[in-house]
C-alpha cells in the first residue's frame, strides 16, 4: 500500500500534538473535516477490512482497545498488518469503551474501541452511554453480521444501530465496502467536533470482505451537521452589561471548559471580572483549586461556600455546564434572584432546564475571550463591579464552612484521609481516575487539581466500574504521567479482569481500593433515609470479613503488586511505596471505616438552601448571608 504524500492548499491541517509531554490544549482543530495528516492517497484495490485500517492509520489514530469476534475477525485480521496501530487486547469490551474514553479524556483526540457483533457489541453500550452523558468524544467500531442476513435473528446478531441510537452523537450502518472511508472519517468528525461525543460505525461483515478502490482523503458531506463556534456579538455585549451591573455574580462552570480546551481562557476572565468561581465535578481542574477566586464544587456533595454563592448570586456566569439536577437540586428554588448568563457550544442545553436571559450559542473557547474583551471595554466606560461585599460574605463562608473530615469512631482510617494523602504525596500532575460513589466524591473533594485533564470520572452515567479501565486508557494516552485509579471495593469488582491487560501491555497504573466492606454510597442513603436498614449492601472484603476476594492476593494472581495498608501511620510509607514501582501495576487495599460519609450533602428533593454539613447539621446563616 502507497503511504500517501502530504495534500498541500486547503486540505492541509496541523496535526495534534501528541508527544508524551503534550497537554491537551496543544490540540489543534484541522482546517479540514478529515482529521489526520490529510494524506492524498491514490486508489489502491484492498478489501473493506484493510480500508477500515488504512483509514484508522489516515486519520491518525495510534491506539484501539478491543476484542475479536466472529463479525469482525476480517478487521483484526487485517489489523495484523498495521505498523501505526497499536492494539491493545481487553478482557472485556466494556472495558475497552471506557479505556477509549480515558484515552481521549487526557489527549484530546477521539478514543477507538472495537468489537464484534452481539453480545460484544451490546457489551459497549455502558461506555457508549456514559461517553454520551460526558461529552467524550469516542468512536466504537463494532462488526455486523452479513448484511444479508441482517433482520434474520443470525447467530449473534443485534441491531447495535437502533439499541445506541439514543445514546450517541450517531449511529451509522456500513453495508458497502466503498463507504467504509467516507463513513468512518465521517464519524471521527462529528465525534470531536461541536459538543463531543460518541459516535458508533457498524459494518458487516461482507463489507469487510469484500474488495473496494480506497483513496484518501473521503468527501465528507453532512447537510444536517451544523456547528457555532463563534458567539453572537450582540448577546456578548448584552452579557458584559449584565456583568458590569451586578453585585454577587458567580463563575458556573461546567465540563464544557475542560472539553473545550478553554481553562487559560477562563483564567484570564474570571480575573478580569474578579467574580468567585465554582466548579462542578466534571470541571474540576479546569480552574486552579489554589486560586484565591475559587470557593469550591457546587452540588449535591458540594462545599457550603459554592451552593451558596450560586443560591445567592444575582448573576449565573454560565460556561459550558447544563444546570443539571445534582448541581441545582430541586430546581425552582436553585440561584431564585440570579440572572443568567449561558454559553454553552450546544443549542440544546441552553433554557432546557433553567431559562437563559442571555443565552449563547458557540465554543466557550471562542465564546470566553469575547466576552472577556466585552467587559474590559465596558469597564473602562464604566467600571468594574464592586464585589467587597460580596466577597465578605463568600470568605466568611470558606472560612467557616471548609471541607473537613472527623476521626472515625471504629479505629479503622479514614478514607477522606487515605485520598487526600494519595493527592498531597502525588501531586497536580498525575491524572485521578475515580469509580463511581463516596470514593468519587472524596476524590473530587480532597486531592487539589490545579490543571484540567488531571480528573477523570463518571459524572452522568455513574458507571460503577469506570475507573480501571478508564485509567488504563489514560496511562495509554499519557505514559509519562503517574495514573490513580481510586476505586471502592464494589466499582473494582466489576471490572479489574482489565488488570491483566496492563500487566500484558506494560500499562503501570496505580490502584486505590477504598475498601469499606461496603457499596458505601448506598449504604449510607440507608444510614440516613432507611433507618440503617442495610439491605444488600454488605460486600464481605474488608476488616472482620472473610475478605471475599482478597485484593492483595487477587494482585499477585494478575502478577501486579498488592499491598495492605490497616492504620493510619502506614498511610504514607504505603503510598510512597507505590509511587516507586513503576515496572507493573500497584493494588492497595487501603482498608478504611464503613461508618464515614460523604458531607456537606444536599438531601435529594429539598432546596440546596436546605444543605447539611453533617447528620441532621445546617450552617448557621448570618442575616446578611
């Protein structure tokens, strides 16, 4: 096959940069919708599953996580022959679907999954759904049985079509060998390009078998595909008003900025207007917790000085979030007195949950710096807002109310302790990957980010099983960085045969088990909402239990190193330990309290006005508060 020589004019693009030391904002968005070094390739006869490789190759791809079947086995076949792909074998094709996404989280470039048809195919849908709900961009390569066959009820059929129509950007049906290019290059787009996302590519078998005339680059072609990156000047004007008149305003922001590479941006604004700045989980990072603007995560197990800044702002500066139900509880009683201001790069976020009084529509990365111009012009007419008040009001908050722990009353650590060390003894530049419940959220809480891209977790979805494969992905994608799966003792169960990949590929993640011998999130709604009624919660792996399995020695089966950490003072010479090893992947069983919760906490149906700081504890609100 011809490597192609480079296209010069308009189809030249700067490819992104992804030496092992890039950050995500190095990535440049080609001029062209063929992603990749936009080679022109001559046609050349092949078969559809070696145009399936050659486009991977074509649109630059360096990594896949997969596993083979039947209705794809032509692809992995040809996938044999790729010098430039580097495929990495999962056990388990979920696993696969959130390595891409931890793959695309820390690079900024679309994570690829492959798997067969059926039940490989339907194995994907969790990954899929969840890169939905984040805005992952991700494309799922899945075969299909043989396109006559399609409709027959064949032998491990399933129309992965329809089941993930909801649940991705879209969902396309490759038939035709000949389409395979346009398709595939086609869906790359739409995956990275406006609000991403994931994108599915099913495609029978027979297409992959039989011989077509693969020329590069494909004529994309996408009537109905419309993207605003740029916002409307007058909506930006009328924003920079309502900025300069307010009094208590407030920096919401969402993952939007993370994914839209626009951390530096928001930087620049937020000091300009000298606002307080809150960020919601899935934008943790994308603003330095170490920076004297920012008052916290907004939320359900937000601190008190962000769910009340936002419940007593005048003014919602909204930037790439969606106003979703954890972040505003019940939502008429959410910020009743505040305006809003929402940019967000999808027209349907925008007054789906909460009205907009200025809404648009484009790229915050775009969006920001304009808004940022706006107001230095206003406020050299008129000047800046004087927030001393408002910022009185805000540092009593921080001051009273930070984000603490009590000493467990069971003698065993507390977890909020372990996941604070992990981060002080680590440091900003590794990248965190969290599963899914009170782990997830101390996580968030306790380990300072000062750089976006360094937090990695399932925010929609709350897909236990995210963090193990998820952070292998993330390893793939940044070797040189140290890699922190914190995962609880339930999430890790569901998916650590992804262990055996990272020893098999030299992937030396680091694994937290927050082991509270429990599924810690919902035993603790049965501690405070069921009359500690503990209905199936208990999981039987921690201190006092027969330990079923048992993490360490589970480690060493998958030849990783397990270690066992039971009291405090072994916390930090265990931590450090692991930072040391960097041959294989590192399992601690960190066994901690099961008694710890997770607080502040907004109660699920009540107004964020209503947030406790611990059991049956509110603050005390001064009068002008």
């Amino acid at each position: 096959m011809s490597n192609g020589t480079p296209a010069s004019g308009p189809l030249t693009a700067k490819p992104a940069n992804r030496s092992k030391d890039a950050t995500v904002s190095s990535v440049v968005e080609a001029s062209s919708p063929v992603q990749g070094p936009n080679n022109i390739v001559a046609p050349t006869e092949m078969l559809g599953s070696q145009a399936i490789v050659r486009t991977l190759e074509e649109l630059g791809v360096k990594d896949v996580f997969g596993l083979p079947g039947g209705a794809i086995m032509p692809t992995y076949d040809s996938l044999m022959d790729s010098t430039k792909i580097n495929h990495i074998l999962v056990r388990h094709e979920q696993g696969s679907g959130h390595a891409a996404q931890g793959y695309a989280m820390v690079t900024g470039e679309v994570g690829v999954c492959i798997a067969t048809s059926g039940p490989g195919a339907t194995n994907l849908v969790t990954a899929i759904a969840d890169a939905h709900m984040d805005s992952v961009p991700m494309v799922a390569i899945t075969g299909q049985v043989h396109s006559a066959f399609i409709g027959s009820d064949a032998f491990q059929e399933a129309d992965i079509v329809g089941i993930t129509m909801p649940i991705t950007k879209h969902s396309f049906l490759v038939t035709k060998a000949e389409d395979i290019p346009r398709m595939l290059a086609s869906a790359f787009y739409i995956a990275s390009t406006g609000r991403p996302g994931p994108v599915l590519v099913d495609i029978t078998k027979d297409a992959q078998q039989s011989k077509m005339m693969f020329s590069w680059p494909p004529k994309i072609d996408l009537p109905g595909y419309k993207t605003v990156v740029r916002g409307h000047n007058k909506q930006v004007r009328e924003a920079a008003k309502l900025i300069a008149a307010s009094k208590r305003p407030v920096f919401y922001v969402g993952g939007g900025v993370v994914k839209g590479h626009a951390s530096a941006e928001l930087k620049e604004f937020a000091e300009l207007v000298g606002a307080p700045v809150v960020t919601t989980l899935q934008a943790r990072g994308a603003f330095p917790d170490s920076h004297d603007l920012h008052v916290g995560m907004p939320g359900m197990h937000g601190s008190v000085s962000a769910v009340t800044a936002l419940q007593q702002s005048d003014l919602l500066i909204t930037l790439g979030a969606r106003f979703d139900d954890r972040v505003t509880g019940v939502l008429h009683t959410f910020a009743p007195n505040a305006k809003v201001i929402h940019a967000d790069i999808d027209p349907a976020e925008i007054s789906k949950n909460r009205t907009a009084d200025i809404p648009i529509v484009g790229s915050v990365k775009e969006i920001i710096p304009e808004l940022t111009e706006a107001c230095r012009a206003r406020f050299a007419e008129e000047g800046a807002p004087d927030l001393t008040d408002w910022w009185s009001t805000i540092g009593r908050l921080r001051e009273t109310y930070p984000i603490g722990f009590t000493p467990t009353q069971d003698g065993l650590s507390a977890p909020q302790h372990v996941i604070q060390r992990i981060g002080e003894l680590t440091g900003p530049e590794a990248v965190y990957v969290a599963g899914v419940g009170q782990h997830q959220m101390w996580a968030a809480q306790f380990i300072k980010y000062e750089r976006p891209h360094a937090w990695l977790n399932s925010g929609g979805l709350g897909t236990m099983g995210y963090s193990v494969p998820a952070a292998m992905g993330a390893k793939v994608g940044n070797p040189d960085r140290v890699v922190w799966a914190i995962d609880g003792d339930g999430c890790f169960q569901m998916t650590n045969q992804e262990l055996a990949t990272c020893v098999i590929n030299n992937i030396p993640i680091k694994v937290a088990i927050i082991n509270n011998s429990s599924l810690g999130m919902v035993r603790q709604w049965q501690t405070l909402f069921y009359d500690s009624r503990y209905s199936n919660t208990d999981l039987n792996t921690g201190h006092g239990t027969a330990r079923v399995p048992d993490f360490v020695k589970l480690a060493d089966a998958y030849g990783c190193v397990g270690l066992r950490c039971e009291r405090d003072e072994d916390i930090d010479a265990t931590i450090k330990q692991a930072l040391e090893i960097n041959d294989r992947p590192v399992i601690i069983d960190f066994v901690v309290s099961r008694d710890s919760m997770v607080w502040p906490m907004v109660p699920s149906g009540v107004s964020n006005d209503q947030i406790q700081i611990a059991r049956g504890m509110t603050p005390e609100w001064e009068e002008e508060d």
